[in-house]
C-alpha cells in the first residue's frame, strides 16, 4: 500500500487573484491555475492552494490560522515587498544569533513567517 502523500497546504481567501499575485510577487511562487474562486501556485515542490471565502470577517480575526515559514535570502527587502502588497509585520524583525526572523500577516490574516540565515 502506498503511502499518503501532502497534496496541497490550503489557504481561504476572499479575494483568489489578489492573494495569488501577493504570493507570486512577494516571495516569486509560480501561479499554475488561477480563478476567482480557486488557484494553485508552487514553490519547488510545495503546492499552495488558496480557495475563496464570503467570511468578511477573515481578515480581522487576530486568532493564528496556518502559519506558511520561508527562508528568504534578504530579509527587510522581503518585508519591504510584502508589505507594498498588502501585508503588516506581526512586530519586529528579530535579530537572532542564527539569523533574522520575521512574522507578517498575508491580506487575508494567514501568518507568514520569514527566516534569514545568519
């Protein structure tokens, strides 16, 4: 029997093309579908997929959903991005001895986590 194998990390949102063109220009995912209601971006072999929501209220809820973490080779260059699209840092970046960390809310609440290596 095989085993089970991760197909996609999914995200709610209410605006599909928005949050797909946050990703994609924000931290560089390639977009192979994207609809109003539905699309599927990639990152090497991470498949995102982010589906649309009418829950207006996604975006104010301060509660943590899923929390997506990448290692960034600049950080403040990618805060800098992702915040130009919408984003808002979750407190400082944080100068740590193994390298700068970093949490940002995407436009739809879902925690981002950003690592720089020392």
């Amino acid at each position: 029997m095989a085993a089970a194998t991760l197909r996609w990390v999914i995200q709610m949102h209410q605006d599909v093309p928005r949050a797909a063109r946050f990703y994609a220009e924000g931290l560089d995912f390639s977009v192979n579908v994207c609809t109003l209601r539905f699309a599927e971006l990639q990152s090497g072999p991470l498949k995102l997929a982010l589906m649309h929501t009418n829950d207006s209220t996604l975006a104010t809820q301060r509660a943590y959903s899923s929390m997506l973490s990448f290692t960034v080779p600049d950080i403040t260059s990618t805060v800098t991005k992702l915040m130009s699209l919408g984003a808002e840092l979750d407190g400082p970046i944080k100068y740590e001895i193994h390298g700068k960390v970093a949490a940002l809310r995407c436009i739809d609440g879902h925690v981002l986590g950003l690592y720089e290596p020392a």
